[in-house]
C-alpha cells in the first residue's frame, strides 16, 4: 500500500514538472528545440519528457529550471500552490 502511494506521488511529481515546463516553454517563447539545446539534451529527449514517456532525472531537473530561471520547487507545484517532496524521484532520462 505505502509503495503504491509513493509511486503516485512520483507520478504526480512528473506530471506537476512537466505540465510546468511546457507552461513556461510556452511563455517564453521558445521552441521545445530551443529549450533542448539550452537544457543540453536532444529535441527527442525533451518531447518523450512532455508526452511523459520518461522522466527528466533530477540532473535534468536542475537544468531544467536553470534554464526556466526557477527553482526545481516551483516546477514542482501542482495548481493548488502544494509541493510535493523530490525523495525517490529517477535519476535516468
């Protein structure tokens, strides 16, 4: 029971940063290529990300909101402003 909760968390953790990256890609303007290069990955890596067919691995993560000019917490928020803990989360892309 405990595992499965924890894996909806890290579920939910996935779908909070990715939702927000695409958001800010958005806002800023740039083309999920542009954001590729700019995070150090290739444009099929950021795409499997945001159709949530991988995970970023916190690395990436880091990178991720360096690029977005925002803390991994804030990528981390879901729309009701609540952050779930980063413990667990893949370390692979």
């Amino acid at each position: 029971m405990q595992r499965m909760a924890k894996h909806r968390d890290l579920v939910t953790l996935a779908d909070n940063i990715m939702s927000n990256v695409r958001r800010r890609i958005d806002r800023m303007g740039i083309q999920d290529q542009e954001f590729a290069r700019r995070v150090g990955v290739t444009p099929q890596v950021v795409s499997r990300w945001l159709n949530r067919k991988s995970n970023p691995g916190l690395n990436n993560v880091d990178k991720i909101a360096a690029v977005l000019g925002v803390s991994v917490e804030t990528l981390a928020r879901d729309p009701g402003d609540s952050v779930i803990p980063l413990e667990g989360w893949e370390t692979s892309h």
